[in-house]
C-alpha cells in the first residue's frame, strides 16, 4: 500500500524524495529472534508520511500502547473519576479549506477546554483528529474524538454536569460559527472494558487506511495538504504529566521502531527481511 501510495504522489507531480521516502518505507527489516522465536525489531526505516499506511500501522500501535499506560496510571491516582468521550464535528468542508478548517478546530478546541464550567471538573483528555471523506459529496468530514476524564463532582447538580446542548452551545462559540454543529456526548461505561473500548475509539490512528484502489489521486493530495504540519493527537491535564512521568515518545514524530517499551532489546540471532516488489512479500536473507 505504501507503494501504490507513492506511485500515486509520483503522478501528483510531488518532489522525488517524498516518493523515494515513501517507497522505501519499511523495506528493510532487521529483527532480533528472541529466546521463544519470536522477532523483535530493532532497526528499520520508516518514512513518517502522514499518508503512509505503514507508518500509520505503527503510530497506532504505539499510542495505544501508551494510552493504555496512561489511563491505568491516572485511574491508580484518582480512583473515582469518570469518563465521557465527545465527539466535536464541523460541517463538511471541500479538500482546499481542510487546512484551514483544522487549524479553526484546534483553536476552537482550545477555547472549549478554557470554560470555566469545561475546566471545572476535568481532570486529563486525550483527542485525536479524524478525517473521513465523503465520496459521493467529495467533501471531508474532520473531526475531533475526546476522551475525558473527569471528577466524579461532574454528574452532581446543574452547576457540574454539561447536557449535549450545553456542550453544543459551547462547541458553537468556540468554533465561532452560526450554526450548531454536530456534537455527542456519552458516559463510558465504569467497567475497565469501557475504558478500553473508549480508549480503542479515540485512538484509532486519524487517517483510516485508505482503499488506494478506487482512492482517486485528488483525495490524496487533499488530504496531504490539509494534514500539513497538524498536530492529530494530544494529551492534556493529568494525562498529559503522565505521560512525561514515564517519558512516553512523541506518537506522530517517535521513533516508529519500537512502539512499546524500549529498553527490552536482547541478545538473539539477527534476521534481515529485505521487500521484493517482484514477488510482493518479505524474503529472509
Ligand atoms: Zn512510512
């Protein structure tokens, strides 16, 4: 996927590196058989595209790996939060203003998380920016997944809790728009399946993997363009000192190597796996 991908940004006309990048992403692995056969990696290159459906593969990994850390740590803190997970939308944009439209949703965002009412019980979020696209319309659709964790103050009385219209009203302001935008609100269940089920919605990697085969070129490029430089994912309050506690890597820009723990490397036979674009699969040298 990765080089139907790049032979895609080749036609687009993008600069050769970027396509050399992307085309050598993950074509050269070197793992080290651990002790029960199984193989680790530890050295490889992986291009960082924000597009590349490897890279992405790997980004997912990690920041569920540390979501996952983060959230036992900050429920060990405060065993009697809560969770909600929010989904902030916007109207359907076409690919030219998705750029734009992300930075608006991100300063709205901040904005949102300053209200008194907002801050008042919260005690850490995570967020990450979806895209999806319609393909009937050929527009786009971004929006921002939450998941929040709050002091168990948050259902008590009128003064606490944030209805959906509240959070719709709040959202609307922020966004400084005239009209009220798609938002949901639900309570994550208080089961530690709930969580992880919150958790696995909110981190699934921004760009879904796309169907390169009916992809048309422009929703490539559109895509490309708007992402430019975004930030998708971020962590904040507890959530976010946590998370330099245990000296997490940064998700989108890390190290792709190794998407868990790092210092685990150990000693074992080393093996080459080397992509042959002929026969479309790993060979062993
Ligand atoms: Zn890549």
């Amino acid at each position: 996927m990765s080089l139907k991908l790049a032979d895609i940004f080749k036609d687009l006309g993008y600069r050769q590196i970027l396509v050399e990048r992307l085309s050598s992403c993950g074509e050269v692995l070197k793992f080290i058989q651990q002790q029960d056969g199984s193989l680790k990696l530890y050295q490889a290159y992986f291009c960082k595209n924000k597009l590349c459906p490897m890279c992405n593969w790997r980004r997912s990994m990690k920041y569920s790996y540390q979501t996952s850390r983060i959230v036992d740590e900050a429920i060990k803190q405060e065993p009697n939060a809560r969770f909600l997970f929010l989904t902030l939308t916007v109207r359907n944009v076409d690919g030219e203003d998705l750029n734009a439209t992300l930075s608006q949703m991100t300063q709205a965002f901040n904005r949102l998380f300053k209200y008194k009412k907002v801050q008042k019980n919260m005690l850490g979020f995570l967020r990450s920016v979806e895209v999806t696209y319609n393909e009937k319309e050929k527009t786009y659709h971004p929006h921002i997944h939450v998941l929040l964790m709050v002091k168990s103050s948050y259902f008590s009385g009128k003064d606490n809790y944030i209805s959906q219209k509240e959070w719709g009203e709040m959202w609307s302001k922020s966004l400084k728009v005239d009209y009220y935008p798609i938002v949901d609100i639900r309570v994550v269940k208080q089961s530690y399946q709930g969580i992880e089920k919150a958790i696995v919605e909110t981190a699934k990697y921004p760009v879904k993997p796309m169907n390169l085969d009916v992809t048309d070129k422009q929703v490539v490029d559109d895509l490309y363009h708007g992402l430019y430089r975004k930030r998708q994912l971020g962590f904040g309050g507890l959530f976010k000192v946590i998370k330099k506690q245990l000296e997490l890597d940064d998700i989108e820009n890390g190290d792709l190597i190794h998407t868990s723990d790092k210092n685990e490397l150990s000693e074992g036979t080393k093996i080459v796996a080397i992509w042959n674009a002929t026969k479309q699969n790993y060979f062993i040298i």
